[in-house]
C-alpha cells in the first residue's frame, strides 16, 4: 500500500485524503516533512521550535485540506501555511528570548537547536530562490526524494525535472557565490 501512495501525485492523494484516506496523508506529510521543518528553521533559526512549527503546520493542513482549490500545489499552499505558522511563533516569542539572527556567534553543534552559520547562509539562500526552484531543491535535498519521486510528486517526466533541478542547482550556486563576495 506504501508503495503504491509513492507513486502517486500530489493531487491524487488530496483526493484521497478528503475522502478519509489517513495513509494519503500520511504519504504527504513524509513526502513534506523536511521542507516544512526547514521553513521554521529559517523564520525561528531554532530545530526544536520548527519541528513545533511543522506539527502546526501539518495540523493545520489537513483541516483544511478541503479548501485547497488546486490539489496539484499542495507543496507551496503547505509552505505558505508553514511560513504563517513560524512567524506567528515568532511573534509570540518572548522578548528574552535571542534569534539566530541577533546571535553574535553562532552555534557550531546544534545541541540547543541552533543552526551553525553554514547551514543558515545555505537555507537562506534556498528560500531566496523563486517557489518552483526553491519546492524542487527542498524536495530532492531536505526530503531526500529522488528525481523519479519527484516528477511523479509533481506529475511531471524525469527529463524535465531534471532540467529544472540543473537551472535551481545554477541558481542557487549563483546565490551562494554572492553570499561569498
């Protein structure tokens, strides 16, 4: 049954879902869980405040997964409701409490949940990226899919995904250069 939900677009398992079928959903939320979280990271720069971020968000997604007009974009209408959920957080946040951004050093090991300045230029750069370069680079390298796992996500041909992963790859090396200068 595992199986057959891997195969199975982002669309066609909306549909699913709303009609009651829990592992649908639960194919959705492994297929979205590491873009989810590092959209908290990147808002909150704190991996035990994101995963808070992406049990909201996943939450949040699926009583509501009956408005979503365009069952294909689950991936960016998911984002968009985590970005909602980790600023919220944000705001809520107590004064006191110091953001990566306002770190004068930051952590090298995440043991306090902080991220290392590496990996945060890295994220930064990533959300920087327009919305389909930026879900292609997520799924293939924060939730690990292969580029077959992806077209068929996106119901799009391997060659095609591939394309676009070489121009968000391109893109992104771009970014990083200038982070550089």
């Amino acid at each position: 049954m595992k199986e057959i939900m891997q195969r199975q677009s982002d669309a066609e398992l909306v549909r699913a879902a709303i009609q009651g079928n829990r592992e649908a959903y639960a194919e959705m939320i492994r297929r979205y869980s590491g873009s989810v979280r590092s959209v908290g990271v990147r808002i909150l720069g704190d991996l035990h405040a994101a995963e808070d971020v992406a049990q909201d968000t996943f939450i949040k997604a699926y009583t509501n997964l009956s408005s979503l007009r365009r069952r294909s974009a689950f991936g960016s209408w998911l984002l968009k409701i985590a970005r909602r959920e980790a600023i919220g957080q944000l705001r809520r946040r107590p004064q006191n409490v110091q953001s990566l951004q306002d770190a004068t050093e930051p952590s090298v090991a995440p043991k306090d949940g902080r991220l290392d300045g590496q990996f945060q230029a890295l994220l930064n750069a990533v959300m920087k990226l327009p919305e389909p370069q930026r879900r292609l680079i997520m799924l293939r390298h924060f939730d690990g899919h292969s580029v077959r796992s992806i077209a068929t996500i996106l119901d799009r041909s391997v060659g095609t995904v591939t394309k676009q992963l070489t121009r968000a790859h391109r893109r992104l090396r771009n970014r990083l250069k200038e982070f550089d200068a």
